[in-house]
C-alpha cells in the first residue's frame, strides 16, 4: 500500500481487491465490508468501547481486504481482532473474553434472524410464528471460547503481517471542527451533527483506504449543506473545496460510496450476507456461483 501520513490502497489494489480476483462480485465485497463494520460497531457499543477505537478498527479492517481475500479470513474474525487491536493501540485495552462473549453474542443473534428469515420465505407468515431470541452462553471451558480465542489471535496477527505493521490512523474528527469553523458553520448544531454522523457511516465503506481526510470531510459537508439547502460558495472560479485542497471528482466519488450505505435492500440481500460472516460461507457461496464451464478458485 502505498504511503503518506498514513496508508492508503495503490491503484491496482483499488482497480481489482483480492476478493474481486477470488470471484466476489464488487457490490457483494462492499456489502460485506460494510456488514463486517456494523459488526464492530455494535461490539464497540456494548462493551461500552472508545469511540476513537472503535473508528480505528473499522479503519484497520476496510485496509486488510485491500491485500487478503475474504476467501482467505471469515470478516467475523478480522473484525474481532481488528477491535483488539485498535483498542491496544488507543490504549483503551478490553478483556479477550468480554470481546469474545460479546461477538459470540452478536454471531448467535444474527444466525437467528437469518434463519427466521430463510423459514419465512419457504413459508407464509402466517403458517410460521417468529420465535424470540434467546442467548445461550458458551462453555466457560468449552471448545467454543477456544476456537474463538484462536481465530482472534491469528486475526490479530495476521493484519499485523499483511498490513506491514503499519498501523497509523488519521481520524477525520478535528478536520471537521477546524474545516466547519472556517466555513462559518460550527455555530449550526443540525450541521455539526449530520457531517459527524456521515463521517461515522463512512466507516462502513473503503473511502478512508482510498482518500485523503481533507476530501472524506469535504465530502460529508457538501452532503450535509445540500441536504440542509444551505448554500456555499461553488462557482468553477470559488469553489469552497479548493480551499481545502479537495479535487471534486475524489469528493463525490466519496459521496456516492456513502450514499450507497442508505439503498434499499431485499431480504434475500440481508440473509446471503449474514451467511457469509464465516470464510466458509464465502467459500460455499463461490462454488455454488462458480461461472458453468469455468475453473473454480
């Protein structure tokens, strides 16, 4: 990966992921990327986690699919250890079993809505009750806990590894004050609050692998200033972005892998990712769609 203040993926990573070359689909890579992060996030929430970590994590895990395929590592287990890690690095370290009882936790309730769903579709609501969902803890000495602990050293180990030990995170947070007070718009809370919270839904996509932070955060400006009808100087000759040394092309490809996260999805979308949190879900998906005629990878 090439390299500046801090990481960011080369164009022929960009142009084809290891994923890509393994036979995932674009769209079905960034669905699970997205999926992966989300899983972070909610493990974050409830092991009462820094908001800095957490966001370091997300960023740690989008840089790891640009130099391994998800063929190779379940996204499941690269999220746990990225969370580990970043909570190493934050110096904001948690219990291995806390971290491990809570991804059990989130594993067994999506497993459970997963198959809700896939029970729903082969019958009518009304013929199928949906049952509540109820945790069952794992062995304190069970093989479970093990397996678990295993795949999250191994996880841990392996971003290390494949990410050359380069570990440096730039989060966007400071850029977004120092950039809103420069427009003027730190005095608006509604704008405050929306450029935050498209900065955190950013996460979910690679643009923090792929762009500078100056662009991420012009990007969730203009998005909040024209979802708020606030108006800013963009005339060819005064642009407001070129003060910040943003390209207009970079920004709204930004724009576009953000506002990709609020498309509607079917079901089926949600159920085929919830499958695939496990490497051999991804696996079993790849053969199952396997081009007829074609050699598998």
């Amino acid at each position: 990966m090439s390299t500046s203040l801090y990481p960011l993926a080369s164009l022929p990573q960009i142009e084809k992921t290891p994923s890509r070359e393994d036979g995932i689909p674009d769209g079905l890579e960034e669905e699970l990327r997205a999926y992966g992060c989300k899983l972070i996030h909610e493990a974050g929430i409830l092991l009462k986690q820094n908001q800095v970590a957490v966001a370091t994590a997300q960023i740690l895990f989008q840089r790891f699919w640009f130099v391994t395929s998800m063929k190779q590592f379940g996204i499941g287990d690269i999220g746990m250890g990225a969370l580990y890690l970043a909570s190493k690095l934050e110096e904001c370290p948690i219990r291995i079993r806390d971290l491990i009882n809570i991804y059990d936790l989130l594993l067994q309730r999506k497993a459970h809505i997963r198959a809700q769903a896939m029970a729903s579709r082969l019958a009518s609501t009304s013929a199928h009750p949906r049952t509540e969902f109820k945790y069952t803890p794992m062995s304190y000495f069970g093989n479970t806990f093990y397996e678990l602990k295993d795949a999250l050293v191994v996880a841990e180990m392996q971003i290390l590894k494949r990410l050359g030990f380069n570990l440096t995170v730039v989060l966007p947070y400071n850029t977004l004050v120092n950039y809103l007070r420069v427009l003027g718009l730190t005095s608006r809370e509604d704008v405050c609050t929306k450029a935050w919270g498209y900065l955190n839904d950013a996460l979910q996509t690679p643009v923090y692998a792929l762009y500078s932070v100056p662009t991420i955060v012009c990007a969730a400006i203009l998005l909040t200033t024209r979802h708020l009808g606030i108006g800013l100087p963009s005339a060819p000759e005064n642009c407001w972005w070129e003060l910040f040394d943003a390209e207009w092309e970079d920004l709204w490809n930004v724009c576009g892998y953000i506002m990709r996260l609020y498309r509607e999805r079917t079901s089926e979308d949600h159920t085929r990712v919830m499958g695939m949190v496990a490497k051999k879900g991804v696996r079993q998906w790849l053969e199952e769609h396997r081009p007829a005629g074609g050699e598998g990878h």
